[in-house]
C-alpha cells in the first residue's frame, strides 16, 4: 500500500513553477529522504500534501485518500512537523501539546495518556510545565515533532527538521524518526543534508527545479555515477586556463569550476590524477591542493546537475 | 468544539500577555484615576480656594434727606461680611484709600474696594454715577473678578430696587396715594432682603434660585459632580480602550503567521472557518472581560453609577458587538504585526477623537456631535451616556441595535477578506 502516492504534481506562484510535474510514491511503513538544494521545490510539494497549498496540476494522496478532494481524511492520517519551529511560546509544553491534541480531535484520558507518552518520547516530561518560549532551540525541535506524533498518524511529514540544532539533538531528533519507523510510522523526511538521507531512508527522491531528478535507494542512486570518483582540486591561478585542456584528459567523465575550486568525476583517480598534474605543469597552473571522495549522494546530485548539492 | 478550543487557547494566551493586560485593564483605569486625582476636589461639591482677602473702605453717609435707613455703600460692605461668603472671602475694614492701598502693596489684602462717600447721595440724584473703586493685586485675576462681579451685581439689585420704587410711586400716585417715609424704608427693606436672599440662593442652593440643575444618579440616588465627571471619563476610557483591545486580541492572527502556528493549524484537521470562528470568539470574549472588569472597577474605585442592570447589559452587548465588527475589519486589511502599530493607532484614536472619548465632559458643537453617528464608538457613546442618565433599557433599544448592525457589517466584511485571505 502506498503511503504517500503524488503524480504529475505541479505548483505556480505566478510565473514561477515551483514544482514541474514531481512524481513519487512512499510505502506504507518506510522512509522516503527528499533531497535537493534550496529552492528545489522540496517545501511547496510538503505544503501541497499538508494541505496548506493547493496544486495547479496533479494530485497527490495520503493513504489513499486525495489532498483535494478529501482533505480533512488525509490530514487525519497526517502528522506535520514544519521546518520552523511552530509552536505558542507564552504556554507550557505540555499546554502546547494538549492543544495540538485537540486539534486533532483527541479528548479526555485518550489526550492525557498520548500527551505523557509524547513527552516521554521526546524526552521532556519533566520540563512540561515550562514555557515553551524558555526552551532552547534543540528542546523546542523535539516539542514541534512531538505536537505532530499526538494522533498516531500513519504518515508523518518532516520538513528539515534538524536545521540550525546542535549535533546532540540532531542526534536525538533522527534516532526518534528511525523509532518510529520501526513502530511502522511511513516518514516523508526532507532534509539538504545527503548523511541524513544516507542513514535515515529506504529510498530517496532528490529534487531539482520543480522535478524528482532521481529516485531509488542509496546504492541505487550511486550506481548512477558508476565507479566514478570525486576529486576536488585547489589551483594557485584561475581554473579557466586550464579547464578546457583536463576536459581532453582520458578519464576525466565530468569536470567543472566554482568558485575558484575545480570539482572532476574520474573513473579511476590512480590513474587520471597524475595526467592532470602533467597537464597542469605544461600549462604552467601550479595545483596547491588534491581531495579524493569516494562516490556519494552529492556526486549522483553533483553528476544529474553539475552543480553541489549545497549550492 | 474545536472553536472553543482555540478561543480558550487565545483567552489564556492574551491573560499571560503583560502589555494586553497593561492596554486592556491598566491603561484605562490609571488615566481615570489621574482624572480623578486631578478633579479630586469636586467632591461632594465641595470646591476648594484659597479665600479671597478684599478690604472694604467704605465712606458712605446717608444724605440727611434720604429716605433710606442706610447709605448704600452699608450694603456693599456688608455683603462681603455675610456669613454665606465666609468660607472663601475674608474681609477686613480699612479707615480710607491710603490704607487699604497700603494693605494691598503688603499683600495683605488682594483687592480692595473703595466706596465713596457721596455713593448714596450721587446715586440718589438721578443721572449722577460715582463709581466704586475696585484695586487689585495686579498678579491676580480670579479675586479681583469675584469681587468686580459681586459688587456690579449687588448695584445692579439696588437699581432693580429703584426700578421698583418707581413703578410702585406711579401706581401709588395714579391712585391718588403717596407713599411715605416708613413704606418707602420697608419697601427698600423687603426688597433688599429678597435680592440678598436670591444672591445666597444662586450662589449656594441653585434649585432655591429657580435654576434646574438635572442630576445624571441614576435610580433617583443622590450624586456628586465627581460621580457624574467620572462616569464620563470612565466611559470614554472604556470605550476607546475596549476598541483598542478588540483590534490587538484580533491582532494574534498575524502573529500566528508570523509564528507559523497558524499554517499549522491548516495541517491539523481542522476546517479554515472553524479555526477563524474559534479566533472572533476570543475577541469576543476577551473584550466582554474587559468590560465587566472595568465596570466592577469603575463602581468600586471611583463610585460609577453605570445604571440600571438591563441598560448595563445592552451597552457592554452593544460594545462587544462594535469592537469586535471593527477589530475584525481593521486587522483583515493588515498584512503584518508592524503594519498594525501605525494603523490602529490611527484608526483608533481618531475614530476616538471624532466620537468624543476624550471630550465628554466638554460640551462640543452639535455639528461635531453629528460626526459621532457615523462611528460606532460615538453610537457605544451614546448607550453609556443614556445608561449613566439611569435611562430604562427600552431606552437603550435604539443604540444597541445601530451598534449591532455596524458590527455584523464590519465584521462580516473583515471576515470575508481573512476567508478570501486564508483560502483553502
């Protein structure tokens, strides 16, 4: 059963397209990593399957049930943690919690029990009777990802949850996803970070202008740039000069500048990187420094794109 | 149930917010109570001033063929040492000009006044005037006056006198009578005496003097100046702040979007109408707080008589009513919390000015009472001003229903721009 199913999914905001026609499906149970850079179109495909947008084209569905046509069913099987923190400051944690709760439709001893667990989940019962306000940012991360696990939904969406924290409750807040995973919760995790994708997802969908780029497991999506290994060269002069002479280096698959830094995908760096310093020597280009990365989720993205993942 | 949910979680949000509390309870309350501080004096009708120090010269004599009992100037003398003025004129006697000119330069006395000694005799023959001369303090102003007044007053009594001396000789001699020396004295007497008693009763017990004064009490109960001066004040304060809470409580809806909580919210399964309904009921019932707190306190610091329980109730309705219509209106055409600032301190004080908060107890031109008809704090002006009178609430009918329908009309308006706004 899918989870989340979206097809041709498209969204305008005049004459900007947001999101060209994206496609994917999760399945029940599992995690699924949108990735992609800023501006991807990786928030407004979240708003269209929380609700808070409607698309120009396309549809997508929450257990089965449409976004469009029925809305409030599908929010019902939904749970939403926004990228930002959404929360009401001046009240409690756990004040916080029992109105999220309500907005759900949870009432009476069914809200009390959800909440006392909810805060045992995030790990703050003991800091429920404080201000939300008085949190830091780490602290109010778990309540806002609390406020949307209160229903038990089947799906909960995660839109960049661990931006801005510190690592240890970065840490925390990705060993609760991998938790409720395996509770059987199906997560919708969008995150830039390629390590977050890597250790969280079954599959990963990375996004680029508006589409679904690439779709399938870790090592699926690596297998799109084959063997090929990433090398970062640091050169004492522009890397105009020279560029266009390593574009004629045999081995060399793809190669290109940014920002004075020359980024090449080879197929075996032992055996194109000393043709590189040969060329760079007749040229006259003085290389200052070398990185050799084995192939990774910024590669498959730096491969389908020519451009970093966090560009 | 859900709109109960979120008008509860907006109650409690704005009873934690210090500055709401401070606008909605605090401001209005100290600024009636510098008011009351202010005008604190009124009292029990109870005015105090520094007594005014007048020197009285009076040189008078009685011609020897008048036919009066005492030279006018006796009169003017005495009416500064009459008892009803003890309380705030002291009077002292000096022997001519020169000393009382003298007291005035030690500052002994702040106005002196001179009567001459040919007063009566001059007086007496018709067409001669001899003034009586009136020195001042030149710092002064209000002394001087009083005793300027109370001497043209009295002159103008004795030549009400003379009037009726007159007319009362023509009708004596048409009839073929003559009027002599004792009637003439006793006719000058009751006059006098009648004419005394006026002045008392004018200054002291208007009602006495045929001057109707309505009393604002409600219920027939007796009040005091400062009662009715506050009721007003506190009204105005009531109203423009009641309206200044409506539009700030409104207010938390863009500063949800700012927060985020409200577009999550729209994540939740809730209906768009719901959650905008649960965010009016607040108002509603934040501003409906505020006005009985306000009520209570007015009646317990200041001694308000609001009025009757029904008339009470139809203007606090009526209020609600109106303050939430124009909250609703006002926010719905602000984009964020800093556009609000400017705007409701515009639209508010304004509408306020133009209502006549700030002037009720200023008795304003009918033309810029009129400008009160077209807003709805002039109308909710109106309802306070008719329940402070201890109008019945049949009377109240008119005001509450104007005041209902402007407020279904701006609330209506403003609640379409925030659903258009927030479409699902």
């Amino acid at each position: 059963m899918n989870a989340i199913e979206v097809i041709n999914l498209k969204k305008s905001f005049g004459d900007l397209l947001a999101v060209d026609g994206a496609s994917f499906k999760v399945d029940s149970g599992e995690v699924l990593s949108l990735l992609g850079p800023n501006g991807a179109g990786k928030s407004t495909t979240i708003s269209i399957l929380s609700g808070l947008l409607l698309p120009t084209e396309g549809d997508a569905f929450i257990m089965e049930h449409s976004v469009t046509k029925e809305p409030t069913t599908a929010k019902a099987s939904l749970g939403v943690v926004p990228q930002d923190i959404a929360l009401y400051p001046d009240l409690s944690a756990g004040e916080n919690l029992v109105f999220w709760g309500k907005m759900y439709g949870l009432r009476g001893s069914t809200l009390k029990v959800r909440v006392d667990e909810v805060l045992d989940i995030i790990g703050l019962a003991d800091r429920q009777k404080d201000a939300v306000g008085k949190f830091s940012g780490g602290m109010k991360r778990r309540v806002n990802i609390g406020a949307a696990l209160l229903h038990k939904p089947d799906v909960i969406i995660m839109d960049e949850p661990t931006v801005g924290i510190d690592p240890q409750s970065r840490r925390h807040i990705l060993d609760n996803v991998k938790e409720l995973n395996q509770k059987g919760m199906t997560v919708l995790y969008t995150t830039h970070y390629m390590e977050e994708a890597t250790e969280l997802s079954q599959h990963i969908a990375i996004m680029d202008k508006g589409k679904v780029i690439a779709y399938g497991t870790h090592d699926e999506l690596i297998k799109l740039v084959g063997e090929l290994t990433r090398i970062d060269i640091t050169l004492n002069t522009e890397a105009e000069k020279i560029l266009s002479e390593w574009r004629k280096t045999e081995g060399v698959s793809r190669i290109d500048s940014t920002d004075g830094k020359v980024t090449a995908l080879v197929d075996d760096s032992n055996r194109v990187l000393p043709r590189l310093f040969d060329t760079a020597a007749q040229v006259g280009v003085r290389i200052t420094s070398v990185d050799i990365q084995e192939p990774n989720l910024e590669m498959v993205f730096l491969h389908l794109t020519g451009r970093a993942l966090r560009d | 149930m859900k709109i109960i949910d979120i008008a509860f979680k907006d109650l409690t949000r704005s009873m934690r917010s210090l500055f709401l509390i401070g606008m909605a309870l605090a401001a209005p309350l100290l600024i009636t109570l510098l008011i009351y501080f202010a005008f604190g004096s009124l009292k029990s009708g109870d005015i105090s001033m520094t007594p005014i120090k007048v020197g009285i010269v009076n040189a008078d004599v009685l011609p020897t063929n008048a036919q009066l009992e005492s030279p006018l100037g006796k009169s003017v003398r005495d009416m500064f040492f009459d008892d009803s003025v003890k309380s705030w004129i002291t009077a002292s006697e000096y022997a001519d000009e020169s000393a009382a000119r003298a007291a005035l330069n030690a500052q002994e006395i702040g106005v002196a006044v001179i009567i001459p000694k040919t007063f009566t005799q001059d007086y007496l023959a018709a067409g001669i005037k001899t003034p009586i001369t009136i020195l001042q303090d030149p710092t002064l102003t209000i002394g001087p006056t009083v005793a300027r007044e109370m001497v043209t007053s009295l002159l103008d009594g004795v030549a009400g006198g003379g009037v009726a001396y007159k007319i009362i000789q023509v009708r004596l001699e048409a009839n073929g009578k003559t009027l002599d020396r004792a009637g003439i004295t006793a006719l000058f007497e009751r006059y006098a005496n009648w004419y005394a008693d006026f002045q008392r009763a004018l200054f002291h017990q208007p009602e006495k003097a045929a001057l109707v004064v309505t009393s604002p009490a409600a219920g027939g109960e007796a009040s005091n100046n400062l009662q009715s001066m506050m009721g007003l004040v506190m009204a105005g304060q009531l109203i423009f702040f009641s309206f200044f809470t409506g539009a700030y409580a409104m207010m938390s809806i863009l500063h949800e979007a700012e927060e985020g909580t409200l577009a999550r919210l729209f994540t939740t399964p809730t209906n768009r109408t719901v959650i905008l309904m649960g965010k009016f009921l607040a108002v509603f019932l934040i501003v409906m707080i505020q006005g009985i707190v306000l009520l209570i306190a007015g009646r317990l610091i200041f001694g308000v008589r609001w009025g009757e329980a029904g008339t009470i109730i139809l203007a606090v309705l009526g209020q609600m009513f109106a303050s939430v219509g124009l909250a609703v209106l006002l926010v719905s055409f602000i984009k964020t919390s800093k556009q609000a600032g400017p705007i409701f301190g515009g639209a508010l004080t304004g509408l306020g000015m133009l209502s006549g908060l700030f002037t009720t107890n200023i008795a304003m031109p009918a033309s810029f009472n009129a400008i009160g008809n077209f807003t709805p704090q002039g109308w909710v002006l109106k309802a306070w001003k008719l329940s402070l009178a201890g109008q019945p609430a049949k009377e109240m009918v008119l005001p509450f229903f104007v005041l209902v329908v402007m407020g279904i009309v701006l609330f209506a308006i403003g609640a379409m721009m925030f659903r258009k706004r927030y479409a699902e």
